[in-house]
C-alpha cells in the first residue's frame, strides 16, 4: 500500500467525520447564537439558560440523524477501508 493511498483514505476518513459533525454543530451554534442573543436582549445572565437548552437541541438533532451518519459510516467502511484491510 503506498504512501499516497494512506493519505487519500486519511483525507476521506477527515471528510467523513466532518460531514458527521456539521449538524451537531450546526445545531450549537444556531442555538448558541439564538439563546446569547435573548440573553442579551433580557439582560438575563442565567448559565443553566445557556446550558440546558443547547444540549438538548443537540441531543435531538442527534437521535435525527443518528441513522445517517451511521450509513455515512458504514459507508466509508465497505467502500475505502474494509477492501484495503482484504486486499493487503
């Protein structure tokens, strides 16, 4: 296996887990945004406020798409590396 190999699979692999992440992410910084925003405009200065409500915008977005980043995954898995990791 050459050394370029190595580092395309790498590169996908990175691309993947971004791809995984960019909802969750998403999600935090709209929320973020949207709750230091209102706490802004209030002058409310509560850290639970900022807390409780991201983590649970984060928590569903996950159970959403909790299947698609598994098939996401997989994917990478039977496509890039389980036929390198049979091959040689």
């Amino acid at each position: 296996m050459s050394e370029s190999a190595v580092f395309d699979i790498m590169r996908q692999g990175l691309w993947v887990a971004v791809a995984m992440s960019a909802p969750l992410l998403g999600v935090a910084l709209v929320a973020g945004l949207t709750i230091g925003l209102f706490q802004a405009l209030t002058s409310v200065q509560e850290m639970t406020l900022t807390f409780v409500p991201k983590i649970l915008a984060m928590l569903i977005v996950f159970w959403v798409s909790m299947s698609a980043m598994t098939a996401m995954l997989v994917d990478f898995f039977r496509v890039q590396v389980i036929p390198v990791i049979a091959g040689g």
